[in-house]
C-alpha cells in the first residue's frame, strides 16, 4: 500500500509552518472517520496505533483496513505509525506489517515487571542507546522514526519534580543528532487522557522555541493534546457517563505550540469522547435499539466532524496536494547518503 513516509510529511508542515494531528485508531469505524475527515478538509493525516491496537485488531486486521483506507483515497498523503513502541522488536513487527513510522518511547523502561504507568524513566544514555538501535533499523527500510525526551507529566502536579519530567533543551540538540530520529516528543507539561489538568493548562511553551532552536531539522511531537471539549464531557455526563473535571490543552495553545515549532499532534482522548458521547446518545434516547449500525454509525460521524475541526484548527486543511508522498525506497537511498561518510 503506497503510504506517506512521515519524514516527508512533516518536513513539509515545518516548512509550511502548520501542524498535522495524528489520531489513533482501534477498529474500521475509527479509520473511515478519520480518513473521511481527511478526504473532507483535503489534508495530509497520521494514523497511529499503540502496542494495545495492534493486539486489540490482531495486527492483520488494522494492516487490510489501512489498505482500504488508501485505495479509497488515494489522492491523501497518509502516515501509519506506531505509537509508543516499547522495544526493537514490536518496532521491527510494525514495519514488517508496512508501517511507514514507528515511535520508540526510550524515555520509559517498558521492559521490566512493572505495572503500566509505573515503568521506570530511563537515563540519557540509555534512551540514545535504545532510540539509535530502532534508528538504525527502521531507516533501512526508509521508514521513520520518533523518539521522546523527558517524560509526560502535569506541570502543577504536586509529586513531580518538573525540572526531570520536561524535556531539557540542551540535550535535545544532541540526542538528535547521536540517534538520527526524524521526529521528536517534547515533554511540556501535557499529560495523556482526559484529566490532564486541575486547574488552568499550564504548558511549556518557550521550551518548544528553545528546542526548535537547537534542531532546526527535526520535527517536534506534542502528546497528549485532545483539548477534552467540555460540550463533549457535558453530553457523556447528560446521557449516563460519569466524567467529572475532565480538562484538556486548548486549541489556542495547540495554534501557539505549532507556531513555536511543533508538526505532530497526538490526539486519542477527544476521539473517544466523541465515540461514548454519540454511542451514549442514542442507548438513553433509544433503548430499544440493538442494530449496532444505529449508535456506531453516529460515533463514527461525530468522531470524522471532530477530527475535521481539528484539521480546519491545526491549519493540515488545504495541503494535501502539496506533494507527492515518497517511496520507502526513495528515502531507504535518502538515509543511505546521509549516513554515508563524506568524500
Ligand atoms: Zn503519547
């Protein structure tokens, strides 16, 4: 399936100074929501799947459905990634599958007994050691690569130590340089679902101008950006859901973010949201229907009308006839020259 090297799509944003969201998917619905979203607003899109999607489709299944995605649009740049892989080797089954991007989240020691959400951070060095090892082998294949320095985490959480859990910008410029990855997480204070704040966001944002300084060539992820829209939280509430004090990262923060040197957006929560408060919706008005066509139907339109706004928001809109996506083989040669020593 002729997919979209990440590399190149964000290379584009940056020099056109926009933002492409990057929305995770779990199941056919998702996918037709997203890539309609995209067809509908004509912009550049990444899809990603965590280590759970994939065991959640049983891998096959998520490769046919992206398969289908592109044949029905082949007229989008579009990226699939793998989000947060843990190590070499579930990197190395995402591209087998055809994955045009992989992320190695060597911030975090995944590989020990520890319960999810308790691994431990890794050192510097250890996170150069692990991010090079994917590098090295995903750009053999002209596949992308993301990595992430400094840990997720709530600025105004009252057990961080912040200075540890954000990105350091003076070791930005030299992990991108000692690992070669094409994308970079920047820890700025947000935090994954949907109660990443108690009170007002407060993110980083001259960090993200700090580092775009000290690597002008790589591009900037931004996790855990769903903005939590409260008229979304208001209907799962209203229909039965049970979601008080949920809080996201404003789309005025985000359109900041972008300008001061983010591409990517991670965006997973607001998509749920969506999905329950439309499946909600119509279980309380209708509790006579058992079609499942009936509430995943409207979730899939709710969902594919929020990530639309989204790509209207991040200014992707418009851009998806900027180029012509790359081959893996042409950036497999691209890599290749780089890594070359020079004559
Ligand atoms: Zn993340």
């Amino acid at each position: 399936m002729p997919l979209c090297p990440m590399r190149q799509m964000l290379d584009q944003a940056r020099k056109r100074h926009y933002g492409v969201g990057a929305y995770n998917v779990n199941n056919m619905e998702q996918i037709q929501a997203i890539i309609g979203a995209a067809g509908e607003t004509q912009s550049p899109v990444i899809i990603q799947a965590s280590r759970g999607a994939l065991e959640y489709t049983n891998l096959i299944y998520l490769k046919h459905l992206m398969a289908a995605a592109v044949e029905e649009h082949p007229e989008l740049p579009i990226v699939l990634h793998l989000d947060h892989g843990p190590n070499l080797k579930l990197c190395q089954e995402a591209i087998g599958l055809g994955f045009t991007s992989v992320m190695i989240d060597g911030s975090i020691d995944y590989d020990t007994k520890t319960p999810e959400g308790k691994h431990p951070a890794r050192s510097f060095e250890d996170n150069i050691r692990v991010t090079k090892e994917v590098v090295d082998y995903a750009h053999q294949f002209g596949v992308s690569v993301e990595g992430e320095l400094g840990t997720l985490g709530g600025i105004e959480e009252d057990t961080h130590t912040d200075k540890v859990l954000l990105t350091e910008p003076a070791q930005v410029e030299e992990f991108c340089k000692r690992t070669g990855v094409d994308a970079l997480a920047l820890a700025i204070g947000t935090s994954h679902g949907a109660y990443k704040f108690k009170h007002e966001p407060i993110l980083a944002l001259d960090l993200i101008s700090e580092c775009r300084k000290r690597a002008p060539n790589t591009s900037f992820v931004m996790h855990g950006s769903s903005s939590v829209p409260q008229e979304l939280i208001a209907e799962v509430n209203k229909y039965g859901g049970k979601m008080p004090g949920a809080m996201g990262v404003p789309i005025s923060s985000i359109q900041e973010a972008v300008k001061r040197g983010i591409q990517k957006i991670n965006v997973d929560t607001d998509g749920r949201l969506a999905v329950t408060a439309a499946i909600r919706k119509v279980f309380t008005e209708k509790p006579a229907e058992f079609d499942p066509r009936k509430y995943l139907g409207p979730a899939r339109d709710s969902l594919q009308k929020l990530i639309a706004s989204k790509m209207r928001d991040f200014g992707t809109a418009g851009h998806a006839g900027d180029y012509k996506p790359k081959s893996l083989r042409a950036m497999k040669n691209l890599y290749a020259k780089q890594a070359a020593p020079a004559q």
